[in-house]
C-alpha cells in the first residue's frame, strides 16, 4: 500500500459538534486536543508517513480569539501535550511547530520552543503543530527573510524561496485532510507554498466524530488514487 509521506489535518466543525451536545466552548478545545492525539497515535504506530502536520491555530483564529478565550486554548494545549510527549518519546519521533509568534504570548511562545528542543530524534519522523499559521503570513515572512539576507533579484529563484518558507525541512504536502468539508469544501487560508501535488479530501463528519477508522479510509483512498499518477511527467 502507498501511504503519503506529508500528511495536513484541518480540523473543523469543533464549535459546531461542542453546541450540538450543548458543552461550554472550553470543552471543545479538549475534545479538539484528544481526537488529534488519537488520530496522530494511529498513524504513527500503523504507517510509515514521515511528516503529519495539524492545524491548531490559524492567523486569523488568533486573531479573532484574543484575550480569555485565546489563554484558555494555551492552557489546554499544555496541559493535554503530555500524551503527546509520552507517545513522541516512545516512537522516537520529532516535535516541531511552524507559523508566526506574533500575536501569541511570550511564555507560549517559549513553551513551544522548549518542547521542539526536548523532542528531537533521528527516526525521520516529526508531528507538526501549525500554530497561528496562514498561507499569506508564510509567503510574507519569507519574503522578510530574503530582504534580510541581502539577495539581488536574479538571486532569487522558486528552490531559493522555499528554504525561506516554513516547511523547507520536510516532505511535500501528499494529502490534506479537512473535517466539515461537505457543503462548502474550502482550505480557510490554507495554501501552501508546499502543496502543489496534494490530494483533497473533505469529510462530512465534524472533527470530534472523525474515526481511526474514517482516516485509514482515507489512506486507502489516496493508495487508490495515487497509483499511476505520472504528477506532469
């Protein structure tokens, strides 16, 4: 079976599913947080994908969740991130995070960056969080980066740029996942310098309701689809 090496989750429909079962707005988060550690577990122990990337903060999330709401969805990432380093620490797999620092607390910020120097392994394998991230904001800040370093205009060519955008390290994007995708199937900013060649794959069920099950569907999917695609050759 073909398995992506680069796998995006957008995970929506979190407040849809919290006001359906009538639960505060905090609750969502959690539920947010433990279905994302389900589903990264599964594909760890089960696949051989290198990369699996989750989105938990847009740009514009952020933006919109200044204040309490935006503490108490930091609380909840910290406090709940001990399965994650348990299960990073047993598998011998990477922690990273990719987006901007603006707008996040300092302490945030710090905490973020002493788990990614904490949780650094040889394995080839890293789970991402995209945290306060957004296609636009990435090209900008890349762009910054290349003004910093001085570069004349016919310096700059599409492999430069990419060592100056936040995935540079890692794979290409194979399969972007996006729960709550039924009605109006769309990305929410979401476009990537690196997802050229990705399928799309939207599901209808509300993030929380999304199985191991409903994802390794998907896998078969993309095996499916994948096969004797030439990608422009």
């Amino acid at each position: 079976m073909q398995y992506p090496s680069h796998v995006w989750f957008i995970p929506d429909g979190n407040r849809t599913w919290a006001r359906q079962k009538g639960l505060p707005e905090h609750e969502w988060y959690r539920h947010w947080m433990k279905k994302a550690f389900l589903i990264v577990r599964h594909l760890l122990k089960t696949t051989p994908i290198s990369t699996i990337t989750w989105r938990f903060l847009s740009t514009e999330n952020v933006k919109q969740r200044q204040g309490s709401v935006l503490e108490t969805l930091m609380r909840l990432v910290r406090h709940e991130f001990g399965t994650y380093d348990r299960l990073l620490r047993e598998t011998q797999v990477s922690f990273d995070w990719v987006g901007s620092s603006v707008w996040l607390p300092d302490d945030f910020v710090s905490w973020l960056n002493e788990k990614k120097q904490a949780l650094q392994y040889n394995s080839g394998r890293t789970v991402i969080f995209a945290v306060n991230y957004g296609w636009q904001d990435e090209i900008v800040r890349a762009s910054k980066k290349i003004l910093a370093a001085w570069l004349r205009p016919d310096e700059v060519t599409a492999q430069l740029f990419h060592q100056y955008t936040d995935f540079a390290a890692y794979p290409p994007f194979d399969l972007i996942i996006r729960t709550k995708g039924d009605t109006c199937p769309r990305l929410s900013w979401f476009a990537s310098w690196s997802w050229g060649y990705a399928q799309l794959y939207f599901s209808d069920r509300l993030c929380p309701d999304f199985s191991v099950d409903d994802c390794d569907e998907v896998m078969k999917r993309y095996d499916e689809h994948t096969t004797g695609i030439n990608f422009g050759k």
